[in-house]
C-alpha cells in the first residue's frame, strides 16, 4: 500500500519537476521573454517569477529525491532484494564441437 502511494507521488513530482524546468528561463534571458511581454507586464514580475520558479524547482527536487530513496529502499524490502535480474534467468547450455 505505502509502495504504491510513493510511486504515486513520485510520478506527479517528477512531472512537476519536468514542467517547472521547462518553464525557466536561460541565464541571459529573463521571464518575460517566455510570457511575450515587458518585465512589467508578465504574470510574476521580472525577478518575483524567477525567484518563485528556482523555490518551486528547489522543493520538487528534493521531494524527487527522497521519493527516489523511499523507493528503493521499499522495492528491497518488499521484492525481496535477491541481488540481480540476471539470477533467475535460465543459462542455454552450449555444445562444444572437438578440435580437429
């Protein structure tokens, strides 16, 4: 139950996360640019958004984050954590043709 409800919240943070990035701006460029108008005339103000969207990008990578961790630490505990994929595959025995 709590597997799920991580994997849950992981999925929307990460594309939170996605959208929030996308959404920034270069280092030369300023919000208003992505908004089509002046600095005075963008939703969040020339430096207010930017500030907004590096606290939003902040918070989001640190929820990712600890989400990530919780998951792998329940996906040991619940799956067993037998080690590697490649321990329950089956091994095709080859045949070995002499010398001549």
């Amino acid at each position: 139950m709590i597997l799920v409800l991580v994997t849950i919240v992981h999925v929307i943070v990460c594309l939170f996360l996605i959208a929030v990035v996308l959404l920034q701006s270069g280092a030369s460029a300023d919000l208003a640019g992505a908004f089509g108008g002046l600095g005075s005339q963008t939703a969040f103000g020339p430096r207010a958004g930017a500030n907004l969207l590096t606290k939003l990008t902040t918070w989001a990578a640190i929820i990712f984050m600890l989400s990530s961790f919780t998951l792998a630490i329940l996906s040991t505990r619940h799956g067993g954590g037998t080690g590697s994929v490649l321990d329950n595959s089956k091994s095709v025995p080859t045949k070995s043709v002499p010398a001549k």
